[in-house]
C-alpha cells in the first residue's frame, strides 16, 4: 500500500481527496493500447516522484512496460544530444522515435475508457 503524499501530488480537481492511498487500477497504454495493471507504486512514481498531474493518467501518461523501456531510452538518447556520443545513437534514436510513432498511430486511445477508481 502505497500513502497519499497530498502535498506533493499536483492534483488541480481533488480527485484524490478523501483517499489516503492509491488504488491499483486496470488501464491501457497511452502509446501502444496494451490493456496493463497501473499498481499504487508506479502511480506514486509517476505522480510524487515525477510530477505527473493526476488528469494526465486519465489522457494516456502512463505506458506499459515495453513502451516505458523504449521512451526511457529515447529520453537519455535525446538528453544533451547523447545520440551523437553513442555507437550507433543516431539511427538507433530514428528507429526507436519511429516505432513510436507507429505504435501511436495504431492507438485508438482506449485509456480514455479505463475505468476510473477516484472521485470524478
């Protein structure tokens, strides 16, 4: 069980008021549609640690594992122009910004359908 920090949670519609810890919840990918369990960690993860607006999770911000991984790899690759350091960076950057794109493209958002276990 994973306690509600309030204080550090950007939480604009209070969504998560009156609750004291976060309940896991069935979702899709914001990426690629893959139906995942968004568990009370990794929302305290995306929410306190990363500074994710509550809304966001409801518009497709949380990603299941494999798409993770990749947007991760993306990131540090991007970050200070690190694709130029690394053996490979460039085409490695292009092909995973593509699969990307392509998975995005597949996607019929259907996270916007999740069910929802806070407040409306």
């Amino acid at each position: 069980m994973s306690i509600i920090d309030h204080d550090r949670v950007m939480d604009g519609h209070g969504q998560l008021l009156g609750y004291t810890s976060y309940v896991a919840f069935e979702t899709y990918c914001g990426i690629c549609d893959a139906p995942f369990l968004l568990t009370a960690a990794d929302q305290k993860r995306l929410l306190e640690k990363r500074g994710v607006p509550v809304k966001m999770l409801r518009r497709g911000a949380a990603f299941c594992a494999a798409c993770a991984k990749r947007r991760g790899r993306i990131n540090y690759l991007k970050r200070g122009q690190r694709f130029l350091e690394v053996e490979g960076g460039r085409e490695e950057l292009a092909q995973l910004e593509a699969e990307e794109r392509a998975d995005r493209a597949g996607s019929s958002g259907r996270y916007e359908s999740a069910a929802w276990p806070y407040r409306e």
